[in-house]
C-alpha cells in the first residue's frame, strides 16, 4: 500500500469527469442511429444478393 495509490485513483477521476444524463443519451443515441444505419445496409445488401439467386 503505498501512497501513490490515492495520488493515480484522483488523477483517473479527473480525467474521465462524469457526463451529463443529456450527454450520455446523445452518445447513446448517437451509436444506436449508427447501429440502425449498419443493419439497413446489412439487410439491403443481403436482399440484392436474394434477387440475384
């Protein structure tokens, strides 16, 4: 147990302050819409390779 353990715990909090509700929601939104634009395009391509079967 040394005393540089307190001193690297209160740098670590520093650096990732905590986000706003508002701003965790847009991130998470952010990655969802990202998320729904991969599947649209997963599925698209799987339907134009259906067609030409």
């Amino acid at each position: 147990m040394s005393q540089e353990e307190p001193q690297q715990h209160g740098a670590s909090e520093q650096e990732a302050a905590p986000k706003s509700l508002l701003q965790q929601m847009e991130e998470m939104l952010a990655a969802l819409n990202a998320d729904l634009s991969q599947l649209d395009a997963d599925l698209r391509f799987s339907a134009r390779d259906d067609r030409t079967v």
